[in-house]
C-alpha cells in the first residue's frame, strides 16, 4: 500500500507554501513524516491511501507493527467458459495473496446453465471472484485501501472497466455495475491487467472443471 504526504509549510517570509510528496510505500513513510516534521514548520499533515481513506501516524505505526502478518499483494485472477448452444457454462477463480513469509491461495469456480454467450461468462466470472473475495474481507482478511491486480485474457471485459471502451450491451452493463458496486464495497484500488491464454491457465481450468460437473473451492499455501 502507498501513500501521499500533504502539508502546509511556513516560509521564511511567512508565506503559507502546499507540497504533495510522491506516493510512498507505507513501510517507508513514518522517517519521511518525522523529517517533514522536524523543520518546524509543516502544519496540517495528511497522510491519503490510494483510495482517498486518511490515515493518522498512530494507524500508520499499528498497520507496519501488524504487517508482518496481514495479508497483501493480492492478485485476482478470473475466466469463464460456454458450451455453445445449450447456455451451460463455467466460471473460475484464483486469488493470490502474501500474509507474512506465506503466499496463500485460493481457487473457487461454479457451474452456470443460463448463459447468452461466452462474453457474458466472463463478466460473470469476475463478479463470481469479486464476491468471494468480499466474503473473505467479511470474515477478517483486510484489503480496504489494498491494491488489487485483477488479471484476465479478457480484452473486452477489462478494458470496458478500465474506461477505455464503451459499453453497448444492456447485459454487460448490468454486470459492470454489479462489478463496480463490489470494488466501492471492498475500498480496493483496482490495477486491471489483460494476460495472455496460457497465463491464466488455472482460472481457465477451474471453468473447464465447473463445465464437467466437477466443483472446487480450496484454500492452500504455497510456499
């Protein structure tokens, strides 16, 4: 997680100077924020996230005190698959993420029987790894002001999140706003990223598997 630093400060002339630091990682903030403060002359320090949360010196301290045990660098990786002319379907899911020295992952999918077309799968696969990942927030795994990599092979789905196409269809805009809504649920910043087929192997496995009746919902540490 990064922050910005903004303060007033005091010149020599008494003139009232704004200053905006660059975005710091959170572990490395607390020496810059005590430097900033020695001159003196800094007055009405923020300390903004990455989703404009503020955060006080003393939250701060207890977030890099717990670190070493809270989970972050999540990664949310997501795939649907179709079977043409019948509307059956599969979706996949995998979530990684580090907590201390361990890389932890989870991998979910779900089977479908009321699909339009592949496109919709995979709007719905990304709203299907959304959702439990907010499950996993409910239950105590923090990633409010996190950074999110949602990574998939599809184009269309995440650069229409990302803003950079349009939306015509009135179904896909109904699952972009469902999409939407869950990241304002999570206060996460989302960073999308369209990868290659064979990076996303697993995701399109655990669709695959949903297809051929075969469930999965694991939860297992890597190394």
């Amino acid at each position: 997680m990064r922050l910005t630093i903004k303060w007033e400060f005091i010149a020599n002339d008494h003139e009232k100077l704004v200053f905006t630091s660059e975005p710091i990682e959170i572990e490395k903030i607390l020496p810059v924020i005590e430097q900033i403060e020695k001159t003196g002359r800094a007055q009405n320090i923020q300390l903004e996230d990455e989703t404009g949360f503020l955060w006080t010196k003393k939250e701060i301290k207890k977030y890099v005190m717990a670190s070493k045990g809270e989970a972050d660098q999540f990664e949310l990786y997501f795939d649907g698959g179709y079977v043409k002319g019948s509307r059956n379907g599969g979706i996949g899911a995998v979530l990684y993420f580090q907590q201390g020295d361990k890389k932890i992952r989870y991998r979910w999918n779900q089977e479908l029987t009321d699909l339009e077309s592949n496109n919709e799968a995979e709007y719905r696969a990304l709203y299907f790894a959304l959702s439990r990942l907010n499950e996993l927030h409910s239950q105590g795994i923090a990633i409010k002001g996190k950074r999110l990599l949602i990574k998939g092979d599809s184009q269309g789905v995440l650069k229409q999140l990302a803003g950079e196409w349009p939306v015509y269809d009135p179904v896909f805009n109904k699952w972009l706003d469902r999409i939407d809504g869950l990241l304002k649920i999570l206060k996460v910043t989302p960073e999308f990223h369209v990868i290659p087929r064979k990076d996303n192997q697993e995701a399109d496995q655990l669709a695959t598997q949903a297809i051929n009746g075969i469930r999965v919902e694991s939860r297992n540490v890597v190394f």
